[in-house]
C-alpha cells in the first residue's frame, strides 16, 4: 500500500474484509472483500482504486505521507466470535456487595465521560487514556484489586439509576480510568467481528479481563489497544 493509516484510523483484516474503526466520528468502515483486494493491491491504473483512495482521504483515513508506517493487522483464521452476544452490565459481579461511595463515584465518572465525549469525541477521551498511561508511576495503592471489584459493581448499579443506557465502552473507560487512578497498569480493547457485525470493548489486567466474558481475547479479534 502506498498509503498510511491516520493516527485515529484503525484497520484490521478480518475474514479478508478491511475493517476501520474512526475514533475521530467514532464510527466503522466495512468494506467487502472485491474492494479489499482493490485497495491492498494499489494499482493505481486502477479506477476502483483510485476511487476508494480519493473516499477515505477525503474522510481524513489515510494520508499519502508513508511516516510511522506499519504492517495491517490480520485477525486470526480460526476466532471463535460471540453468538447472540448482549453485553448486559447487570450479570457482571452479581456477588459484590452494594458499597455507597463506590456507587456514587461511578455515577459522577459516567456522568462525566458522558458530557466529555458529547463535548469533545471519542477521540479526546482515548487520547486522555493514553497520555494517563503514558505518565503512569507502576506503583499500585493497597487494595486495589478489591477496590476496582467494588468499583465494577458500582458501575452496575449506576446503569440501573442513570437517565442513559451504560454500554460496554463506558464502562471499560471508567474502569480503565479507575485502575489507571490506583496506579495499576492496564490494557483497553476494542474488538470487531463480521457475522455478525458487532463491537465490544473490555479492559484487562495482567491478562484477566475484568468484569466481564474472560475469554474475549481469544473470541474477538482486536481493532484498538491502549
């Protein structure tokens, strides 16, 4: 390819379709396996071609500067996917006892990650992820791990009295915020499949998936990692 993804742009190859994820509108491209083909081969001579080039650089997705250039990824053959999968926040530790001040600070962090993003995009709040990473000390406080299981069924109940449905994505943010709080090293994923179509995010830490499916690395292939 002659040309490179945007910073905000993210492309996996799954089932030979090209999948892009625009942080920036926080919206998906699809495109099917005739116009990947298109596009990977780069033959300019080519009107398809030269079509699907000018469409994503007129929607700022891929520019022709070949600067931190780096392979497309390729999700594996054999991911298994999630049948019929609906994230319902409510099954997540059903066992956590109702603690007040975790409760109403997950109220005020979705509040709060509900007006950044309306204000300034999924853009601005990943970023935000990734500096707050970036600049973390690696030091935990003490009892974290019991303190984010508090948090986890905080969130929970604050999807029951909160004026907007909770999804999975603001969810993982606040306990990707939470962890990174407590100085705890974590990892944020966004993973796709096609059939059927369906997007997913979820934290890990040290390789477990907090409050959620334990098996979603293995099921979903990954278009975005922080």
């Amino acid at each position: 390819m002659d040309f490179t993804f945007q910073p905000h742009a993210h492309a996996i190859l799954i089932d030979k379709q090209l999948v892009i994820l625009d942080e920036k509108l926080d919206t998906y491209l699809i495109f099917n396996e005739s116009k990947t083909n298109t596009l990977i081969n780069g033959d300019k001579d080519c009107d398809e071609y030269n079509e699907i080039r000018h469409e994503l650089t007129s929607l700022n997705i891929i520019t022709d500067s070949m600067n931190n250039t780096k392979p497309l990824t390729k999700a594996n053959d054999d991911y298994e996917g999630i049948d019929n999968y609906t994230w319902r926040i409510k099954t997540q530790n059903p066992r956590q006892p109702f603690k007040l001040l975790p409760t109403m600070r997950a109220c005020l962090d979705l509040l709060h990650l509900k007006l950044t993003i309306a204000l300034g995009g999924l853009e601005t709040c990943l970023n935000s992820m990734r500096a707050s990473k970036k600049a973390l000390s690696g030091n935990p406080l003490s009892a974290w791990h019991e303190g984010i299981e508090s948090y986890a069924q905080g969130v929970r109940i604050a999807s029951f009295v909160l004026p907007f449905k909770v999804k999975c994505l603001e969810s993982s943010i606040c306990l990707f915020k939470y962890a990174i709080r407590n100085n705890k090293n974590c990892d944020f994923f966004i993973g796709v499949q096609l059939y059927d179509f369906l997007s997913h995010a979820w934290i890990e830490i040290n390789g477990e998936v907090i409050a959620d499916d334990p098996h979603l690395s293995r099921k979903l292939p990954k278009i975005l990692t922080i």
